[in-house]
C-alpha cells in the first residue's frame, strides 16, 4: 500500500509540474512584429509622411489607451475574483505580450506624434495649438514614465517571479495590483490626451 500510495503522490506532483506553464519573458514570436512597426515609425518619420505619421500616432494612441483602460477597469477586477490556479495561468500568457505591446506603442505614438506636430507647424510659439501641445507633453511625459517605469518593471518582475521553482504568491499578487492600478491611472490620464488631441484637431 505504501508503494502504491507513493506511486500516486508521484503522479500528482509530476502533474503539478507539467500542468503548470511556462514562462517566457519576451515572446520572441512577436519581436519580427515589433522590429517591422518600429521600421515603418523611422520610415514615416525619415519621409516625413503626413499620412504615415497620422496613422502611427492615432493608432498606436488608440491601442494605448484602449489597453490601458481595458486592463485597468475589466481585467483588474475580474483578475481579483479568479483562483491562484487560474490567475498563474492567465499571467503566464498574457504578460509576456505586454513586454512587448506596450513599449511599442508608447515608441509609437510619442515619436510619430512629436514628428507631426513639427510638420503641422503646430511646436511653433505662434501656433493657437502651443498652448494645448505643451500641457499634452506633460501629459504624455508622466504617462510614458508610468508605463516604462512603473508598469513594465512590474510586468517584467512578475515574469521572473513566476518563473521560480517556487513562486511567492503574495510577491506576485502585489505585482499584479500595481501593474492593473497604474494601468488604470495611466487610462484616465488618456482620456485627457484624447480631449486635447480632439481640440488641437478641430482649431
């Protein structure tokens, strides 16, 4: 009966293992996307292209706050009512793409939009839209230091945690917190972009 009964617990600890995923950090999968929008941003930037820095800069400043506020008001809280099973495994698969997702985006959106407003002619002191471009740098600044300072540390950190060979539950759930809140902030901060860029449009 012991052999038996050792037999089984080996079983199941060899099942914990194996059903538990694997964790890659940066999906490499993905840097081919990754290297081809950054070579179209240098390409739109390098010839000027009115329609190409327009669509980097509205695209990618969609995407950053539509994933901002979906992580930050849907993910979060459903995250929260999940089971540690459950939760480890939605974290193993969905982190590692924002390692890649939202530096890209972040890139951009900041040097297409700052290439535009060079060309519209909208940086200059005389422009009715300096005044609106300043406060949306700053804006912006605080919103590009939270997501490459706050959020993709933590993002990253929960990777390397999760990679252990005995995860800390309590290290990863605090991780997790400040990752969706700072999302969160970063989302509303967007909502202000969004304003200011809509103003600047229409002047």
């Amino acid at each position: 009966m012991t052999d038996v009964g050792n037999v089984q617990a080996g079983a199941v600890s060899t099942a914990q293992v194996a059903a538990r995923p694997t964790i890659q950090v940066v999906p490499l999968k993905g840097l081919p996307i990754v290297a081809a929008v950054v070579v179209f941003v240098i390409a739109a930037i390098a010839g000027n292209w009115l329609w190409a820095l327009t669509f980097c800069h509205v695209a990618g400043g969609a995407l950053w706050t539509a994933i901002d506020l979906f992580v930050g008001l849907i993910v979060g809280p459903i995250l929260g009512r999940l089971s540690l099973p459950a939760r480890a495994e939605f974290t193993a698969r969905f982190m590692p793409k924002m390692v890649l997702l939202m530096p890209t985006l972040v890139l951009m959106t900041l040097a297409a939009g700052f290439q535009l407003a060079l060309k519209l002619g909208n940086l200059s002191p005389a422009s009715p839209n300096h005044g609106w471009l300043v406060v949306s740098y700053c804006v912006v600044g605080v919103m590009a230091v939270i997501a490459l300072g706050v959020l993709e540390p933590a993002n990253i950190a929960v990777l390397f945690e999760m990679r252990k060979p005995e995860p800390d539950g309590a290290v990863i759930a605090l991780l997790m917190r400040r990752f969706v809140l700072t999302a969160g902030i970063t989302g509303v901060m967007q909502v202000a972009t969004l304003i200011i860029m809509t103003r600047v449009a229409t002047q």
